[in-house]
C-alpha cells in the first residue's frame, strides 16, 4: 500500500516554484496585450474601410470627377482601397516609388487612362490633356512625312542654276564647250628622248674628261693673281 501511494505521489506533478507562477503570469499578461492590439487593428481596418467605402460614393455620384487621388497610405490600406474601388466597379492604380510615398489614384470606367497618362503619373508629373493631344499630333504628322518620303524614293539634288549660264557673260555661251573639245594633251610635253639620255662614251673616256677637268680647275686655283 504503501509502495502504490509513492508511486501515485511520484506520478504527479510537483507544485510550480515562485519562479514559475511569474513566467506564467507575464505570458498570460502579453498575451491579453497582443489579443487587445489586434482587436484594435481589426477595428482600426474596418473603419478605415468605411471611410473609404463612403468617399469612394461620393466620388461616384459626383458627376463632375473622373478621377480622384488619395493621401499617401501604407500597403495595407492601398490593399483596402483597391478592393472598395473594385467592389464598386471602379479603377484604381498606385503611383510613387518609396512604399511610404505611394497613393491611389481611382478612375471612373468610362474616363479610364490612358498608357501615356500612366506613365506621366509614374514619372511624377501632372497629365495634360492638351500638351498630350499637341504632341500625338506632331508625332502622326512625322510618321506621316517619313511614309510619303518613302514612296516618293531617294531625293535627287539640282543645283539651281548652270553655272554656264551664270558664267556666260565673261566667257560666252559657246567658248567653253569648244575649249573643251579643242583642248588636246602636248604628248611631247616634258618627254626627253632616249637617244639624249643615253652616254655614249666608254668608261675610260668618261674617266679622262673627269681628270682634265679636275686639272684645270686645280691649275686654275694655283695661278697668281693678276695686277
């Protein structure tokens, strides 16, 4: 019996230390904190959705809006507003490259933007209407000149007046076609022939002729001068 009773005792389990019922309590304590915050941010959600739900009415029932921007809002809110303006059958777009510089833009369906109104919001600046229009135009009327330059093929170049014309006064209007078929290349001009250039002496003679030159002007040198 008595063997059983400590064995049951030994089963159970021992009473928790101070230090125990401590640790338990601040759990239990952080866990109402953490349950209580998200009871608020559940409330906080739904009233940020009901906010939204009524200005995005508005916006729909007045007739003179086609588009609207929000503030500058967090993920979870734009997540919110994307799905009230969806639900309402409406378009909705974020703009902003930091996350806490993002806002909405909504669009009625039948004014919905176009890809160069978007890329004008992504670029950070203000659509224009009709410096858009302007600038579609001119870009049509250039596509418009390059088709026509196209089909017309290369553009040929004239000059604008002859210059035989022009020149006529001081050379007459005949002169220079007939110079020009009387002019005829000297083929004697600078030609040397063969004969000239060829040296008919033999070495030795050539050699002589170097030497009495040679002489001369050595004895030439040697000569007094004459009083």
């Amino acid at each position: 019996m008595a063997d059983l009773l400590g064995s049951i005792l030994s089963s159970m389990e021992k009473p928790p230390s101070l230090g125990d019922q401590e640790t338990r309590r601040k759990a239990r304590e952080q866990a109402a904190r953490l349950k209580k915050l998200q009871e608020q941010e559940k409330q906080q959600k739904v009233e940020f959705r009901k906010r939204m739900e009524k200005e995005v009415s508005d916006f729909i029932q007045d007739s003179g809006q086609i588009k609207k921007k929000f503030q500058p809002m967090n993920k979870i809110e734009r997540s919110i507003l994307h799905d009230v303006v969806e639900v309402a059958g409406l378009t909705s777009f974020s703009f902003g490259e930091d996350d806490e510089c993002r806002y909405v833009m909504i669009f009625k369906k039948e004014f919905a933007p176009s890809d160069e109104e978007l890329d004008s919001y992504r670029r950070g600046e203000e659509w224009d209407p009709q410096k858009a229009e302007e600038k579609r135009k001119l870009k049509e009327l250039a596509q418009r000149q390059e088709e026509e330059a196209a089909q017309q093929g290369p553009v040929v170049v004239s000059p604008a007046s002859d210059y035989k014309d022009k020149y006529s006064h001081l050379i007459g209007k005949g002169a220079a076609k007939d110079a020009a078929h009387m002019l005829q290349a000297n083929k004697t001009y600078g030609c040397v022939p063969v004969a000239n250039k060829r040296d008919t002496r033999s070495i030795e003679e050539a050699m002589n002729e170097i030497r009495a030159k040679k002489r001369l002007r050595q004895s030439g040198e040697e000569l007094p001068p004459t009083s």
